[in-house]
C-alpha cells in the first residue's frame, strides 16, 4: 500500500499483525530548522532573566573586566565561549560547558556565589535540548542594534490597527462563491491564476463536517439519509442539528481548554489535585451550547463574581467561571506563589483573548512587543488584589471552616443560608474544649489532693449513681418500724469537707461542658459543595515594579491598568473599592479592542481548516506570521462583532457553509507548482483528527460511547490528595465510556491515548495542537486494551445485525468512514474473512470452532480499520 493509498484497507487476506502493518502509515515528522515562537518565549521567560541577574555583571558587555573571556548576553558569544571553549553545544546539553558550571562539576562553579535552584538549572537543561533559542539581538564586533520606541513598534504592528470593514472583492468567476469568505479567497486566487478544485464528495463532506463540530462520525442510518439527498440545503440543516446538539458544547469547549490551560491538579513538583474543577469544566460546555455571545464568555471568566445575577443559581454560574484564573499550574513548593498566580493569569488572557505574549515583561520591557514592563505591573496590581481560591497550599483543608478560606461554597440556598450559623457553633464548640480540657485537668488534680479514704468513697459513689437508697424489708404483713441506736457522728475535719465540695463542683462543671460539647457535635455542617475560582481581596492596591521580576527588589509603585498601546475611547477607569478586573474585563471585549475578535475568528477558522489566517495562533504581536488574507481577517472580525453579536455558533455556520470550507483535499500540479502550501486555501487540508476525537469515534463506532454528563468527575472521587502521594490512582485506570472532554486531566498523570496522540501541556496556555505520526501511535493502536475492547464490541456490534458478510463491511464502512466500500476494498476483506473461515492457518489462531470465532473475526477486522489512516485522518 502507498502513502498516497486514502482507502488504507488490505490488499490480501492475512493474519491479523500483517493486516494491520498494510493498514497503518508511519512517518516521522521532520524537526523544524527554525526556533519556534514558543521556544523563544521559554527563553524569554526562563533563561534570559536568569542571565541578566546572576551573570551579567561579570560576563556582558557592560562588564568592567569580562571574567574568563566569557560573554552571555548574546547568543553568537554564548557559542564561541570564553577560554575554556564554547559555553553552549546547542542540542548537547551535556557538552556544554554553562550546565556543567551551573550544576557545579568539573571544577566549574557558576554563579560563584552558590548554586542556583535545581529547578532553574532542569530549565537551562531543556532550553540547550532546543536548540538554545535566542532573542537577543547583535553581534560581538558592533554595538547592539536600536531598538524602535513603544510607540512606533504599536504604529507599525499590523494587529493593533482598528478593524475594519473592508468591501467584498468582485470576481471574474461569480458563479462560484457562495458566501462573502469564498468572494475574498477567489479574488486572490484568480490573481495568482490558481484555481480551486472540485467540492468534497458528500461522503467526505459529512465526516468532515462531524467530526468538526460534534467530535465523531454520524450514524449509518444518518449517512445513508444524507447520501439519499445531499443537496445544499440538507447539507445546512444537519449543520444546523450538528450546531444544537449537546454534543457541540462538549468538542468546542475542549478547544478553548487547550488555550485556558484546564487540568484538575496543581502540577509541578508538588501535584496537589483540585477535586472541584470539573465545575469550571461543566460551565464552559454549558456557555458554548447556550451560544453565549464571546465577549460576555470572557467577561465572566474573568469577573463573573464582580457581574450582577438575577438568581441564586445564576450567581453560583458567574461565580464558577471565574475557575478560568485558577485552573492554572502552580507551584506549591517554595517560590513567590502570589506573584507566580498573578503572572499565569496575565499569561492566559494575553494568550488566549489578546493572542500576546504580556507575561514576557515581568523582568523587563518586552523584548519584541511594545508592551513595557510598567503595563505588566498595572495588571499584576489587578490581580493582586485578587483572592485566587483553588484549594490552597499542600496542606489541604479537613473541615468546613477551612475549606471555606480556600474554595468558594457552591449549594442550595437554604443550606449556604446556613453556613454562619454552623460556623459559630464551631467556633462555640472550638471554645467548650478547651473549656473541657482544663476542666478535666482541674478535676483529675483534685481527686490527687483527696485522702485515700476519700478516694475510695467518691469512687463508690460515683459508681453507685447520683443515690445510694438504704432498702428494708420486713418479714411479716404487720407495718413495722425499724429501730436502731443513734450512730456516733465522726468529726470531719473543717479542710477535708471545704476539699470534696471544690472537688464535686469541679466535677459537676466538667460534666455540664460534655453535654453541651455533645448537644453541639449532633448539629449536621449544612449540605454545600466546593468551587475553584476568585473573588476580590478586602483590602485592594496598586503594585510595584518587581526590578527584574524579584519580589525583594521593589521599584515604582504602578496603578492599577491595561496595555497603554491600545487606548479605547470611554476607556473604564479602575475603582479604588475593587480589583479592576470588571474593568479589565470591559477593556478586553469593548467593540473597538483590535486583538480580541481577531484572535477569536482565526481561533474559529483554525479548528475549521486546519490552520490560521494567522499561523501563529496565540501570538498576534510583532513575531507573528503576517495573516495570508488580512482583508478577510478584519471582514470576519468585524461581522462576528457587529453582525453575529460575538455569536459563536453563527460564525461557525458562516464558515461550514462556505464554498471554500467544502472544497475536497485533491491536488493539482498546475496549483501545487504556484502554492504548494495551499496558502490559498484553494483546496481543502488533509487533517490528523484530534486524540479526543479518535477516542470518542472508537466508543461511538463500537456502540459504547455514553452520551450523557458524568456526575463531577474522577478526581472528585480520588478526593484531596498529591499524586505521588498515596491517593487512589487506580481509579484512574478503571473503564470509562464517557466522552473524552469529561476524563481526568491531572498534570502529573495525562490518560494514555490522549498522550500518546498529542494532546497538548496543560500547564500552559496552547492554541494549535502539533499533530505528529510515530511509530508508538501504530503500536498503541496495536496493543491497548482500550482499543481491542472497543474492537470486540464493534465486532458484536454488527454480528447482532445477523446479515451477510457483505451487508456486515458495508455498514462498517459506513459507520467508520461515512461510505460504502470500493469494490476491491470490499473483495479484499471478504477474501481475509474466507480465509479466516476456512480455517487456514487454524493452529496458530488457536480458534478451532469456538462459538466466539465470529467475534474473534470481526474484531480483528474492526481493530485494522481503527488502526487504518484513513479513520485517523480527515479529508
């Protein structure tokens, strides 16, 4: 079979390890020659701050004598070294001479004033295994070049430009275009004489358009009702079932979860896990099924708890989005962790809203960017004065009081009415111990000072009750009287008597304080839950500069703001009463911001085509890739503003719709020579289909997919814990039919298939997945238990049908690849089947006539067709 083979079924029937060697395609990804702009932000981020600080007193062009010849403020001077060689062997970390210095071996010690923490060493470590990525700029024969001013660098920037709303082209071919996106991609092809190829066949068209919007293929009996009309307008009603289906909420909202960083544990050194984000997870799958407008999204996740809601349950919703500013990685082991919360939370919505790197300017003016490190301060004021709740430290809270400092209470509002109630009966209870706990003291030191006679009486006492009754009975039906002499009264001494009634009363209080403790103990905490997220500090203030990102080197005092190279008219101010996270939230989402509706289109159009009109999808500043169709970015810009109201449903249809969005993956030497990138976009992009959506179509194909919301989530059954630490993991392996967006994600332990099929690093915000196709992927598909369960119930599946074997691979084919077979693919199986059947090579199936044969048959089938590339790619 050749690599160009899109069927990717057997040529021949054979055992089933060499089926599926002809099904599966490997290749290996070629590395990129260039650094890439996340590599040159680790650098930024990691590396460079290090260097100013620690290194370059001694080892920089300002340096007054450059110590051991060595200069490591620029890269070209990192590379040829000091007289000892070159400091870095770029992808060998361990010939380069900086790491051995930094971990202190072979008799170099850098810096010498004691090692650095062995976690920004690991840094220095993974920084030469890139590559060592620069972005300083220079030579050391001349000076450094001039940098341009903040200002000209925003003048110059393409994506701080107001939007506008450019005129739909006129094209020679008018026929052709069904909407105004294919009017702006045609009038740049015809003027490059390209032109686009014919439409995607409706088999592909459906599968495509699935897998786009829910997440897995249709059912057969949907494919054969679209084969039986697949006319435009059919085509737009089932986008339109596609779009209001629960289902769409749940694939979209994975896409926002790769650039809001969601995981359920803290990650890093110390993997503390968060049992109550899986709320946050619910509200943005919910947001995206409701169509909520964009701009509103993103104003309640960064001020849900600040907006008002006319409900109860509309205000625990607000107040849950907020989860979006605490799902973040942190680090729990040492560190300045309130700087480091507020630094992940500017690093998110520059990402993810404004699609720039601001946290590249906590140590210093942005290298590239016009963004000076005062702007990165008067947003860390905002969050600084905010109160991150997402569990607190290691030490994780056991009762209600504590939980209620770390988490935001979630739960009917009878029982929240509550809460102050119960707390001070904690408080009261709290107090009555340590009541008690001197009162036994004080008991227990009495009965001490008591005469052994004493003893012994209060003890007879005590064990006889609060009475002893004297009893007489007589021996006759005649009342008697009982008679006796008077007893000889003992006299007590005065000091013993004054001992035992101190000693009673004592007794008597200590009692009175274990029935009160016991009446409050019987009170039940009322029934509330947990949520991760934020709300105001008490007390709000402005921040200072942090020279060179350290919390013990404070500079100038900053109030309290955004970026200043983007000013918008009716600019809110800050309040001095609250975070300024309101504000920024009105900031970001005003109809005139030029960042926030271009990134969120091209977001759109990425997940749609493959790639961004802006390649660099979460950087829109001065290192991004130029847009191929800048008009078209600003005529999409401007309508999912201003015509769409910020819908996202409808700029997903706008683009389905289109002429260009249907177009097939065939090619053309003619088109290939002129834009062998596809540029153009005059044909459509062969895709490797998401881990989420290849494990969701293997359930849905088998018949197990769960379609309905799991309660909570796994982690919220593991319960408070630290990976590493004791907590149940097991539970982590147990089966788990739901949709992928509802499975674990804890940062230290990433679920198998969505690792192995490159689901991104949750620990940082990332737009675009880097789809790879190695050689492990084909042995997972291979060997995991996942997909050979998937495979026998597949394979039951379609032996409950009792039809042919004929009728059988045709509605496999349907339910896998949204087609039927093509007569040689259908020969080729039957001809594997028969083979199978006849019972050749019987010995080494060891199948002989088990009643499960037919299962074992149509398992293998089922698990060559999951491991085929065709069910992996989409065209």
């Amino acid at each position: 079979m050749t690599s160009s083979d899109s069927s990717g079924i057997l040529h021949c029937p054979l055992p089933f390890p060499i089926l599926v060697a002809l099904l599966l395609q490997v290749a290996v990804a070629a590395s990129a020659e260039e650094f890439t702009p996340r590599q040159l932000e680790f650098f930024e981020k990691k590396i460079r701050p290090v260097l100013v600080e620690r290194c370059y007193e001694c080892h920089s062009a300002e340096a007054e004598l450059t110590e051991g010849g060595l200069r490591v403020d620029l890269r070209e001077a990192l590379l040829q070294g000091g007289d000892s060689g070159a400091a870095v062997a770029p992808n060998k970390p361990a010939e380069s001479l900086i790491l051995k210095a930094l971990e202190y071996r072979d008799g170099l010690e850098m810096p010498p004033d004691g090692r650095l923490d062995e976690k920004v060493v690991n840094d220095f470590r993974r920084w030469i295994e890139m590559g060592a990525p620069d972005t300083r700029q220079g030579d050391l024969a001349g000076e450094k070049e001039a940098s341009p001013s903040i200002q000209e660098l925003a003048d110059s920037l393409w994506s701080l430009q107001p939007v506008r709303s450019p005129p739909v082209p006129e094209v020679v071919h008018d026929e052709w275009p069904r909407s105004s996106i294919d009017h702006f991609l045609l009038s740049e092809m015809e003027e490059r004489d390209i032109s686009p190829v014919a439409d995607a066949t409706p088999e592909k068209l459906l599968r495509r358009v699935s897998l786009d919007l829910v997440g897995f293929p249709p059912s057969s009996d949907q494919v054969r009702e679209f084969l039986s009309d697949p006319s435009f307008s059919a085509y737009a009603r089932y986008v339109d079932s596609l779009l209001a289906s629960p289902q769409f909420g749940e694939r979209w909202a994975r896409h926002w979860f790769d650039v809001a960083r969601y995981a359920e544990s803290a990650g890093n050194s110390r993997d503390v896990l968060m049992p109550y984000a899986w709320r946050y997870r619910d509200y943005v799958i919910d947001a995206i099924n409701d169509d909520i407008s964009y701009d509103r999204f993103i104003q309640e996740q960064i001020a849900g708890d600040l907006l008002d809601a006319k409900t109860h349950t509309q205000r625990e919703r607000l107040q849950v989005a907020t989860g979006f500013l605490a799902i973040g990685s942190k680090s729990l082991n040492g560190g300045n962790l309130t700087l480091d919360l507020a630094d992940d939370q500017i690093d998110v919505i520059g990402k993810a809203v404004l699609g720039l790197t601001v946290s590249c300017a906590r140590c210093h003016d942005h290298k590239f960017d016009p963004i000076p490190t005062a702007d990165y301060y008067a947003l860390a004021g905002i969050f600084q004065s905010t109160e991150t709740l997402y569990g607190g430290s290691i030490r994780r809270p056991k009762d209600l009081k504590a939980k209620l400092d770390v988490y935001l209470p979630i739960g009917a509002e009878s029982e929240l009415a509550q809460v102050d109630g119960y707390l001070q009966v904690v408080e009261e209870l709290a107090e009555l111990k340590k009541k008690r706990t001197k009162a036994t003291a004080k008991v227990r030191k009495l009965e001490k000072a008591l005469p052994e006679n004493w003893k012994e009486l209060e003890k007879s006492l005590a064990d006889a009750g609060d009475q002893l009754p004297l009893e007489f009975v007589s021996v006759s039906d005649e009342e008697e009287t009982a008679e006796g002499d008077d007893g000889d009264e003992e006299d007590v001494e005065q000091g013993v008597g004054e001992q035992i009634a101190v000693y009673r009363q004592a007794q008597r209080e200590n009692q009175s304080l274990i029935r009160k403790i016991a009446e409050l103990e019987g009170q039940e905490a009322p029934e509330i839950s947990f949520a991760i997220g934020v709300r105001d500090k008490a007390k709000v203030k402005d921040f200072p500069i942090q020279i060179r990102g350290e919390k013990s080197q404070a500079g100038e005092v900053v109030k309290r703001g955004f970026l200043s190279v983007i000013s918008l008219e009716g600019q809110p101010g800050i309040s001095s009463k609250e975070s300024g996270r309101w504000e920024l939230a009105q900031w970001l989402t005003d109809e005139d911001q030029p960042l926030t509706p271009r990134v969120a289109v091209n977001r759109i159009w990425m997940h749609l085509f493959g790639k961004g009109l802006v390649e660099s999808i979460d950087n829109f500043g001065v290192n991004s890739s130029p847009p191929s169709h800048p008009e078209l970015l600003d005529h999409l810009a401007y309508r999912f503003v201003h015509e769409f109201s910020w819908s996202r449903k409808a700029m997903v249809r706008e683009i389905v719709l289109s002429r260009a969005y249907r177009l097939a993956t065939t090619s053309n030497d003619h088109n290939e020579e002129l834009d062998a990138q596809n540029e153009m976009y005059w044909r459509g992009t062969r895709r490797r289909v998401d881990a989420e959506v290849l494990r969701d179509s293997m359930l849905r194909i088998s018949g197990e997919l769960q379609l309905d919301r799991p309660e909570a989530s796994i982690v919220t059954q593991i319960g408070e814990g630290e990976v590493g630490r004791g907590i149940k993991v097991e539970l982590l392996d147990q089966p788990y039919p739901y949709r992928s967006v509802y499975l674990p994600i804890i940062r230290g332990i990433i679920p198998e298939f969505l690792k192995v099929f490159d689901f991104p690093e949750p620990s940082n915000p990332q737009g675009v997945r880097f789809a790879t196709n190695v050689p492990s992927q084909s042995l997972f598909l291979m060997n995991s238990p996942f997909v050979l369960d998937c495979s026998e119930h597949a394979a039951r599946s379609l032996l409950n049908h009792k039809a042919s074997d004929t009728e059988m691979i045709e509605e496999l084919y349907l339910r896998v690849f949204c087609r039927k077979p093509l007569p040689d693919e259908e020969s080729r199986l039957l001809g594997y089947i028969d083979s199978w059947k006849s019972g050749a090579d019987a010995d080494e199936k060891n199948r002989g006539d088990l009643p499960e044969s037919d299962v074992m048959l149509w398992s293998t089938v089922c698990q060559a067709v999951f491991a085929s590339a065709e069910f992996r790619y989409v065209d």
